[in-house]
C-alpha cells in the first residue's frame, strides 16, 4: 500500500463495545477485508464487558465508510471524535498551556495572531486539556465506566 | 538641568489628554516607533505608552466587610461557598484570598489534584453576579453576642469590596523545564520529563514593568487598569527586589520587581479576574492589569521601545532545582525565541508554551489605551518611587 493511498482519508472515531461485542475479533478486520490502516489511540475494556476505543483510520474514503458500516453492523456504536469534544470560546482566554500536553496538536498556538487555534478533527479525545486547562473551557464528552470522564 | 534633550511633565500629559490632543500607543506599538525614529523622535510625538498584562496572579484577593445583621457580631471564623476567609479583624471585615481552596477539596489526594474551586472561583463567582453563601462563627462577647450566621449575598449586597494584590505584575519571571523523568504538575502549568517543554509566564514587550525597568514613572499612586476598573499601584510588592541582575538595556534577567494594587472590585469585570484551577498546585487568579507610561524623556521612550528580543528569560528546573531552593539558572532564551515555540536548552531543542494571554494582555493595553484616548483615564503623578536600581 502506497503512502498516498494512506493519506486518502483519515479520521478519528470512538467506538463503543457493547459487552457481546468486546471479546470477538472485529477492528482487525479493518485491514483485512477493507484495506484501511488504522491506529489505535486508546482502548478499554471496562468491568462490565463493554468497551471503548479510540482509532485513527486512513485509507480510500470509500473504503473507510464501507469499514464503518461494517464496524456498526458488527453492533458497535462509532461516533466522529471530534463530536464528542468541545471548547466554550467565551471561556477560552488562549493562555496556551493545553498546547503543551495536546498530543495530535489539535490545539495549537497561531504563532501570528498568539490564539489557540483548535482543530477538533486532529483531536483524539485523550482528554490532557480538559485535566490542564485553568478555566474549564474544553469539554470530552465520552462516557467511562458509566462516568463521564 | 535634567541633561534630557525631551522634557515633559505629567500635567503637560494631562492637559492633551484633556484636548484629546495625547499621542497614546500600546508597548508593542512603542518598539517600532523607537526601533524606527530613535528615542528622542519617539519621546517627542509620544505622550502615554500602555502596557497590559493577563496572567495567573497567585497573591492576590479581595478585603472586604459584610455587613452586621443585628444582633451584631465580631467574626472569628468565615467561608465564601465553603472557601475559607481570613477574618482576624474587625467585626466583619475580612480577607479572601486567591489561592485558597475550598475546605472539602480533596488537594492532591488524588494526584494531581483539581483544585476546581477555591477563593479566585469565589471572587470571579461574585463578579458575575452569583450568589455566593456565608457562612460565618464567633465565640460572642458582650459587645458582639451573634454566634453564628448563614447567609446568601450576592457583590452589591457587600457594603465594601476591594481586590487587594499583595504581590502582582512580576518584573520578568522563570522559564520552567523539567529535567526529571517524570511528568510534573507546577504553578506554570504541566512540565514533561526530560526538558519536553518549556514554559514562560510573561506579556514580554507588553508588560508593565518591563517597559519600566527602573521605576521612573511607576509608584505608590498610579492610576492604573486593574480588572476592568480603575485602580492603583499602593507600593512595591512583597519579595520586590529593588537590585537585580540586568542585561545592557537595563531589563532584568530574573525575577525583580513587583507591585502591590488596590482597586474597587464592584467595578470590575469578570473578563478581566478569572478564578483559575492549576492542575497539580491549586487555586488561583488571573488578573488583568494595564500601566500607563508617560513619557516624560527620551530615556523613559528608550525604555519603553522594549522588544521581546530584549528580554532574557531565566530558565529553571522545576523538577529539582526549584523545589529544593537551588539558584542554577541552566540558560537564557530571550522572549522572541520563546514566542517563536522553539528554545535550545543547553544542546536540546525543546517546545516552549506560554501561559500569559498575549491577546488579552493586548486587549487590556488597547482598551487602557482608548480611556486614555477619549479622555477619561488620565495620568496620576507617583507620590513616593518604588526603589529600583
């Protein structure tokens, strides 16, 4: 497989285990039946059998919606990560200190304008800014253990 | 004779501003008008420079009075939404401070802590316009029989508040690394082992006291921004030092002055004091202050064209150095380097991150700026210096 072809498309998505689905074999079927790579950022099986994970897919665009239907008729629930987190701009001060924990650099600082440029589509919902920030602007919104974390 | 080939007084200062006739820049723009025209060109054209400043600043709070509801009380023991107040004064006055967390609050119990509520959520809480719940104890006397009171107020239920900063607008401060191999949590934010980032804490060539190095315009009296409102510098802060080390242009190259400011908080706004939560140390404040500089010389422009290649930050380790109280400094980078979000630490390149707002810091120059500009805000003379040299 080519670079390029990697570079086609990529996106991050959560996924949710429901408890039937956390023991059988399906994300690996990504590369096998559909030619997509894919990176796994965070993954979890939680005391009750489900769980959740974390994926950076790339391959051919069409190839990754073919992936993800496959992924939810498997019975697992995929959401774009970059639903799930937020930021409250009129709480945002743009001091910069998330930049240092952010590992994707979703959130960057603009080196000519001195804000925090926010890119929830490089996010991998590790959820290092919404522990760091001062004012509590970021929001994660991704269930643990029932909790929100 | 003063040896200045530009001489101009406050109250010459003040008349233009009065005329709306005042040549008002912000520092940053002061550093092109230097760099281009020369001090004493600049000190000509040029009446007030502003500078501005948004940053977490831990040694502040508020002195404040709340009231007595008969039968009269002399407080001994008092909370703010469960945050503990100092009250060894008078009857009901008392003092919040900044850093203080709420007396539930499980610390660094849980490593590192939170800290998601202390006395700078109480004061940013009472700024836009919550209620907040006293809580209040005494041991009673003749005079001061209550024992006990419960109750809510909202800011302008408090016949007097006063934000009130021991200790603000550091005249150059610390860059922070981490040369240990684990992450650490520190007042200038999250450090990664082995020197991974760097952080600075300063608005550079827009802050208040590094425009003024030497304190010449600067003193117990200045009328400043502070938090939105109107305030003043009451002095030199706590830990002012007056003698520091300084770079060829008079900048100093650690930690050296501070100030100590007063103002109205019932005039203030809540973009301008934000409680802040620093993850690992604690609770906090970030407070908006704005300094305006006449410039009365040619020396006072020179100074206040500070760029941020003039400023040279010390770089510390805070993952042994520091906590332990040793003085290694392990380099300098100037403020334009660290801005550019790449430093050399020694031979390693590492990311340097800021946690002062430059845009705000800016906003709050800007905004000084147009009071100053539309006649409202004008320059108050210093009616006893801040030793500096």
């Amino acid at each position: 497989m080519s670079t390029d072809v990697m570079k086609g498309y990529r996106k991050i998505v959560y996924l949710s285990f429901p408890p039937e689905t956390s023991s059988r074999p399906i994300v690996c079927n990504l590369a096998r039946l559909f030619d997509l790579s894919f990176n796994i950022l965070k993954a979890k099986i939680h005391p009750r059998h489900d769980g959740s994970m974390v994926l950076e897919i790339s391959g051919l665009e069409e190839n990754f919606h073919k992936g993800v239907n496959y992924l939810k008729e498997s019975g697992l629930q995929v959401e774009s990560v970059a639903r799930k987190i937020f930021r409250d701009e009129d709480s945002c001060v743009h001091c910069g200190m998330c930049t240092a924990l952010c590992p994707t650099k979703a959130l960057e600082l603009d080196l000519v304008t001195r804000k925090v440029q926010f890119d929830p589509e490089r996010c991998s919902a590790c959820g290092m800014c919404r522990r760091i920030c001062p004012v509590n602007a970021m929001t994660v919104d991704i269930e643990e253990n029932g909790l929100h974390v | 004779m003063s040896g200045y080939s530009v001489n101009k007084t406050i109250s010459e200062i003040n008349e233009r501003i009065q005329k709306g006739k005042a040549v008002v820049l912000n520092a940053e723009e002061m550093v092109k008008v230097v760099r281009e025209q020369g001090k004493v060109k600049a000190a000509q054209e040029v009446d007030v420079v502003t500078t501005g400043t948004f940053s977490p600043m831990c040694s502040s709070g508020i002195l404040f009075n709340i009231g007595q509801e008969p039968p009269v009380m002399k407080v001994s023991e008092l909370y703010l939404n469960n945050v503990p107040a100092y009250s060894g004064f008078a009857a009901v006055d008392a003092y919040l401070g900044a850093t203080e967390p709420a007396t539930d609050d499980p610390l660094n119990k849980v490593y590192p802590g939170r800290f998601s509520y202390g006395g700078g959520h109480v004061i940013e809480d009472l700024l836009r316009g919550k209620r907040v719940h006293i809580s209040a104890k005494a041991y009673g006397t003749d005079c001061y029989p209550r024992r006990t009171l419960e109750k809510d107020v909202f800011l302008s239920d408090l016949p007097d508040a006063w934000l009130l900063n021991p200790r603000n607008c550091y005249q150059n401060y610390n860059c922070a690394v981490n040369m240990s191999s684990r992450t650490i949590y520190t007042y200038m934010g999250p450090l990664k082992p082995n020197c991974r980032n760097a952080n600075f804490a300063t608005a550079g060539q827009l802050s208040p006291l590094l425009n003024d190095p030497y304190f010449r315009t600067i003193g117990l009296g200045t009328r400043i921004f502070l938090g939105g409102a109107v305030g003043w510098v009451i002095g030199a802060g706590t830990q002012h030092n007056p003698r520091p080390q300084r770079n060829d242009r008079g900048v100093p190259t650690v930690g050296a002055g501070t100030l100590m400011l007063k103002g109205p908080l019932k005039k203030m706004s809540p973009r301008y004091v934000r409680g802040v939560s620093i993850t690992g140390y604690g609770c906090s404040l970030s407070v908006g202050v704005g300094i305006p500089i006449p410039i009365l010389n040619e020396e006072i422009a020179w100074f206040a064209g500070v760029s941020d290649e003039d400023i040279d930050m010390p770089i510390k380790d805070y993952g042994y150095d520091y906590p332990n109280g040793l003085p290694r400094i392990l380099g300098h980078a100037t403020l334009a380097q660290l801005k550019s979000g790449k430093i050399k630490v020694g031979d390693m390149s590492t990311v340097s991150v800021p946690i002062t707002s430059y845009t705000m810091s800016l906003e709050i120059a800007d905004t000084l700026k147009s009071w100053i500009q539309d006649g409202s805000f004008t320059i108050s003379t210093p009616q006893e210096p801040i030793e500096s040299t």
